[in-house]
C-alpha cells in the first residue's frame, strides 16, 4: 500500500519531487504539512484545508492521548473518522514531548515517567506505548519513539540521546511489527545527533540499518543556527537512501524549507504558520509582516497579490490590519489561511521547477527576494 518513488531530481542540488502512496491518497513531494495538534488544525476546517491544498496533517500522540483519549478516538473509528479529514494524517511519536516538557519527566531507557501539562497525572511514555496509541489513532505514518535533546548540548547529551533514540526505534519496530498493520500504516525512523557530524553518521547508519520506509531527521530547529541545519542536511543528503521519503521535523520558516529542499528533503511540518497567523505575522514573498504596523491602515492593496489564497483574493491590508488590532477572530483565521497556503505553495512551486528543470533558478530568485525582518512599523 505504501510506495515511494522519485520522479524528477535537480543535478545541481540533489532536490527531489516525487510521489508518495498511501491509504488515504498520493502525496506529491515536496510537501508542507499542516500540524493539527489537537485533531484540529488551528483556525482551520478541513474543507478550508482541503481548498489550500493540504495533502497530509499532523496529530500529537501526547496530546491526543491525554484528550480525548484512545477509548474514544477508537470507538470514533480512528482518527481520520473523529476529525472528518479523508486525506493522509501523519502523527508524532510523543518522542517531541520527553524535550518541550522536560520539567515534568523522568527518562530512562525503558520509559519516560512524566507527569500531565493538564492535570499533573503520571503517564508513562514508551516506544510500545506509542506504537499502541498510533495503531488507535489510524494514521497513514507513524514516527518511532525517539528522545530529541535540547540545544546547545554537550556532545555526551547528545550521544546519550542517539543511544536512546535507537534502543527505542528497534522495540518501536519490534512492537509495530506484532501490532500494527504495515499495509494500512508505515512506521518511519529518526535520525538523532544534535549538530555533531559524528552522531548524526552514527545515528544515520544505525537507524538506516533497521530498514524503515521512510526517515525523519529530528532535533534540528531547536536553537541552532540555520547554517548548523544547513550542514547537518547536507551530509544526511549523501546518506540516506534516495528510494524513501525524507522528513525534516518541525521545520516551517520559509528560508529553511527552500534550504532544505535543495538539500534532498521531501517532507516539513511545523506550527509556524498558524502560530504567527494568531499574532498577525504573515509570510509574503519578499519576507514577514506585521499586520498591526500603522504602514497598513490606508493600504486597500491585497495582502500578497501573487498569492491565491480566499484573504487575499477579498480583503485588502487596510481591512485586515483593522482586524488584527481590534483582536476579531476573523484576522487570525484569515492570517493562518494566508499562512498556511504561502507555505504549502513554496513546497509546490519548488516541485513545478525541479521538474521543469529550473530549481537552481528558483533558488536563486527566492533567497534574493526573502528578507528575514519586518517589513513595517509595529503598532
């Protein structure tokens, strides 16, 4: 049921646009994937979701665990059925979660022992625990349990959570491969090592040697310099197999996605768009705006005249503007909207060129025209 296959490559770069099979539909890479924490994409329907173009969201395992819980997602039919999304869905591991809530948990090689962001509850973490909770949830991909250390880390931190994070992708196999359905469900791997070239070979040769359909390279996007990713990408894109989709996780700011492409990278995801959508921060060819900026109130131009998207193909700034500085809930529906279609359609115009045989081009025109600051005075 799962089949991944290149179909054009860039000779300059190594960038790839291929076609990934699933259950729920075929993925054209590269792709950005929407994150839907909470079984819902934030501010989003799913026919809204549908109308970007959104092949593929996410789910959190820890979250969904916690709410509403396995009981009632299974008696909902899975997760695909609970939230009425007929598309691909791709959930986490939970492995993000022993990182961001590192305060409340105890890690050992057998589990981690933590307590509910919710209710202070014990809960305990583990590659079997997570295999479990995916099986219920349904998902087309599933991600190994993993341990993502902090940044900056020592290079011991670091090993320690390479150690770990293959002890747990072998028991999350082993137990993925006696529960779970390989034809309904592919079970993906993650590459681990910090910024050190020496962990991440380690972690790559190690992780690559179980033979998972498709691979994740987690812990980047944490603190570190976009050089610092940049050269972890590059040598991962001489080591990992070119026949199996290729995950950068929680990566979403524009410059990186375009980096990352050139770099081999088939699939991102990251709650960036949403997040800076709710604090009236869009994304715009030429880099970020602050909506609230003052530049805006007289402005009745569209928001981005070369994006498609249902804000900017109605509204003007002016009216936008005025709604993110009264606080309606409309101005950061419609920012998340613009940002999540801005978003997905850098990953398909980067497609249109590899094929067309222009990406170095596109590289080139993007990084020129992308400014990483405000373009206009706060309020």
């Amino acid at each position: 049921m799962f089949e991944f296959k290149v179909i054009a490559e860039c000779k300059t770069t190594g960038a790839r646009a291929g076609e990934f099979v699933t259950p729920h539909g075929v993925i054209k890479t590269p792709v950005f994937m929407p994150v839907g924490t909470l079984a819902t994409v934030k501010a989003m329907s799913p026919a809204e979701l549908k109308e970007i173009n959104s092949q593929i969201i996410l789910g959190n395992t820890y979250h969904l665990y916690l709410r509403p819980g396995n009981e009632i997602i299974s008696k909902a039919g899975g997760l695909h059925e609970f939230m009425n999304w007929d598309g691909p869905i791709l959930t986490d591991s939970g492995g993000f979660q022993v990182f961001s809530l590192a305060k409340l948990q105890k890690i050992t090689d057998e589990n981690v022992m933590c307590r509910s962001h919710i209710d202070g509850s014990q809960l305990i973490m583990s590659p079997e625990w997570s295999m479990e909770t995916q099986r219920i949830l349904g998902s087309d991909i599933a991600m190994c349990f993993d341990q993502c250390c902090e940044f900056p880390a020592t290079h011991e931190k670091a090993e320690e959570a390479v150690k770990r994070t293959t002890l747990w992708a072998k028991r999350s196999r082993n137990f993925f491969q006696a529960n779970n359905d390989s034809n309904k469900q592919a079970l993906f791997g993650i590459i681990q090592g910090s910024v050190y070239e020496d962990l991440r070979r380690r972690s790559a040769e190690e992780i690559l040697s179980l033979d998972f359909p498709g691979y994740a390279i987690g812990g980047l996007s944490v603190g570190e310099s976009h050089e610092a990713m940049y050269r972890s990408l590059d040598l991962l894109n001489t080591l990992m197999p070119v026949n199996k989709p290729r995950y950068l996780m929680g990566v979403g700011y524009p410059l990186n996605i375009v980096e990352g492409i050139a770099r081999g990278v088939d699939m991102f995801d990251c709650v960036l768009p949403t997040r800076n959508g709710r604090n009236a921060t869009v994304f715009i060819n030429s880099g970020r705006l602050n909506m609230r900026g003052k530049t805006h109130a007289e402005d009745f131009s569209p928001l981005d005249p070369e994006c498609d998207c249902y804000a900017c193909k109605n509204f003007t700034r002016a009216y936008l503007r005025h709604l993110a500085i009264t606080g309606e809930i409309l101005g950061a529906r419609l920012f998340s909207w613009h940002n999540l279609r801005f978003t997905i359609r850098i990953a398909e115009r980067a497609r249109e060129a590899i094929i067309a045989g222009t990406f170095p081009e596109f590289l080139k025109e993007f990084k020129e025209k992308f400014h990483d600051d405000y373009h206009s005075d706060p309020e």
